[in-house]
C-alpha cells in the first residue's frame, strides 16, 4: 500500500526547498483535483491530491488569488454566535447582522440618554416629595381648576334669602324690600284663581282674514250631515211601458217584476202550437211539418231523411293520384260526418272497379285511395253522400 505523507506549512516548504535544490527544471503548484489537496508539476510530471494539513475538505487557494478575491456573504436574519468549524461566508453574515443591529442601536436617541437629560432627571430627583392627599389632588381636572378661578373672592356657597329675617349682618337678610304692595298696581282679574276670557275686541294683533289651508273632516264632525243623498241623475223605470216612477237613492224602492207587468204569458199559459198525437214514425219519409203543428219530443227521423248531399260531374285526372296513390276532391258542402254513397248516371262506371278505389270523407274534402294508379281519369256524374245514424 502507498504510504500517504501530510504536509505542514513547514514540511512544504522543505520539501519545496529539496526539490529546487535537486534540480533546476521548472516547479508549479496548484489546487489538486480533491479538496484539501495540492498538484505539484515538477518537470512536466504532475503529483497530484497531495494532503496538506489544516485545510480539511476546503479547497486549494493561492495566496495571491486570495489576496484579490472579494469574498461575498449574506447578513444573517437575526443575532446568533459564531460557532467553530462554520463556513467564512456564514461568519461574515453573523457579524454584519451584529453590526447593523449595533448602528441602529447607537442612533437611538429615545434609548439612549443624553447628558442633559441625565442632568435633569437626577435634579428631578433630588427634589421629589409626596402628598398625604394624594387621592384627592389626582381627581382634579382643568375644568375644576378654571371654575374655582372664576368664584369671586368672598363668596358663599348656598345662601338661602329669608323675606322675615331681619338681621342685616345675616345672609338671608333681603335688603330695600317693600314693606305693602299697593293694590292699584294689581289688577283685579290678576287675582282670579283662573285665568280670565277675553272678547274678541279684546284680542289685539289678531288677523284681518283666515287663509283656508287643505284639510278633511270625518262624518261624525259634520253636524248636519244627510242620513241620505239624492242621485243628481235619477233612474227612470218602466215595465212594458208602463212607468214605475223614478229612483234617485234618497229613499229606498222596491218593484214587483212579473209576467203580467212585462207582458209576458203565465207560467200556466199554453203554447200556440199543437202537438202532433201521431206516434213517432221508425222509418219511412217523413211528413213536412206545418207552422201550427210540431212534432212531439219523442220522435225520430227515417235514415234516409237526414242531411244528403249531391254532388256531380266531378272528374279526378289519373294524374292527380300521388305516389301514396291518393286523391283528393274539395267541396265545402262536404261534412266529415257523411259516407260516400255513390249513384252514377246512365253508362258510367263504379268507382270500385276503377283500380279499386276506396272513398272517404273529411270536412270538406273526398279523399280516394287507389290500390293501383288507375290507366284513365276518374269520371264521376252523380255523388250522394249522407250522414250516418
């Protein structure tokens, strides 16, 4: 194993000092490439990681490169010692920490006395002295003090005239009163336990005129206030003509509305129609009725007496039949409540064998629906259509 060497300041030098005396090539000395370490080239040949004592795990530096570095550092936050075996740069912060704090401290001058003040505080107290009423001198306020400046001098708190006393020494005593009052100097109306009414030619300053202001009055303030009100426009009433006297609200009015004051017949009074006693009729045609004969509530119509509707002459192209193979015939005079019932003229063709046309109605439309497009128009001369029972 390769013995390692630890070198001093003064085994350095030594070394140094052999190595210049065995030769006289050239010699350089560097940082090593680990800290705590030197290089030393020696004729070209490199020795480097030579320990050197004292520096640790620090690095190399020449004197030279720490003569001209400028170290920098950042001041610490708050106060604290130094402690051995910290980095330069954490001790120079402490220290400029240490620093500021100090100037700061120094350039106080609440903190810190000046010789004046010492001077006045020690003859402050050199004088000092207590109160045995200390108490009471502290209740005292300016507002107090300026009062009692303002008493006059001789004054006497809480003196009570006395109209009897007669003592001119005493402070109750009342000087120059009246021994009588003269009773002309009273009026009589002063001496009234009550105070006295006046007329009104006794008011003086009183106004001319009153300038009414807007106000309101309640019912009850109105003395003679109607129990009722007449209707500037009085209502007029008359039954089939007849008048029935007016009606203004001032009193209360009651008429008697009935059948004979309008004219109209008696709840017992027949009509002036005749029933028809005929039994109602299930089929057949029915007889048309007369003005002086109804039929009675019972009765029914014949099937084919009710709502038939004729239509002719209706041509509905081939053309006209969609691709869903429907066409469509509009008439007002059809109802959505009638079947088609289909009468043709003499040689006209049904519409059943005309490409097997179905027809329906709606409200005023006939709609055919073909299960084939028929080859040619589709003639029709006459259309009955009637309602269903």
């Amino acid at each position: 194993m390769k013995k390692q060497q630890f070198l001093d300041n003064e085994g350095l030098n030594v070394l140094v000092n052999e190595i210049v005396e065995a030769t006289i090539q050239s010699l350089s000395i560097s940082a090593g490439t680990n800290n705590g370490t030197i290089k030393l080239t020696i004729d070209g040949t490199v020795h480097d990681n030579i320990s050197v004592k004292g520096l640790g795990s620090a690095a190399y530096v020449s004197k030279d490169t720490f003569a001209a570095s400028s170290p920098t550092f950042t001041q610490a936050a708050t106060l604290s010692n130094i402690i051995s075996g910290e980095s330069f740069t954490i001790m120079l912060g402490k220290i400029a920490k240490s620093m500021a704090d100090f100037i700061t401290h120094k350039a106080d001058a609440i903190t810190h006395l000046t010789a004046a003040e010492r001077t006045n505080w020690n003859d402050a107290n050199s004088k000092k002295h207590t109160h045995s009423n200390k108490a009471v001198i502290d209740t005292l306020t300016q507002a107090m003090i300026e009062k009692l400046n303002s008493v006059a001098s001789g004054a006497e708190v809480n003196v009570q005239a006395d109209w009897s006393a007669t003592d001119i020494t005493s402070d109750a005593y009342i000087k120059n009163k009246p021994t009588a009052l003269p009773a002309s100097d009273v009026s009589s109306w002063a001496k009234s336990a009550k105070k006295p009414s006046y007329a009104w030619n006794e008011i003086t300053d009183k106004p001319s005129s009153f300038t009414p202001i807007t106000h309101t009055h309640t019912k009850s303030q109105i003395t003679d206030f109607p129990s009722s009100i007449k209707n500037p426009n009085a209502l007029t009433l008359s039954l089939n003509g007849t008048s029935q006297g007016g009606y203004d609200g001032s009193t209360a009015k009651t008429i008697n509305v009935t059948a004979a004051s309008i004219g109209a017949a008696a709840t017992s009074h027949g009509t002036h129609v005749t029933y028809s006693s005929t039994p109602p009729k299930i089929a057949g045609n029915a007889a048309v009725g007369t003005a002086s004969t109804v039929s009675r509530s019972d009765h029914v119509h014949p099937k084919q007496t009710i709502c038939d509707t004729i239509l002719e002459n209706i041509t509905i192209t081939a053309a006209s039949f969609s691709t869903s193979l429907v066409a469509t015939y509009s008439n007002s005079s059809i109802l959505d409540t009638q079947v088609p019932d289909v009468f043709f003229a003499k040689d006209s063709i049904a519409v059943a064998s005309k490409a097997g046309i179905t027809v329906e109605t709606a409200a005023g439309q006939l709609k055919l629906t073909a299960k084939k497009a028929p080859t040619a128009d589709l003639v029709i001369e006459t259309l009955f259509l009637r309602n269903t029972i």
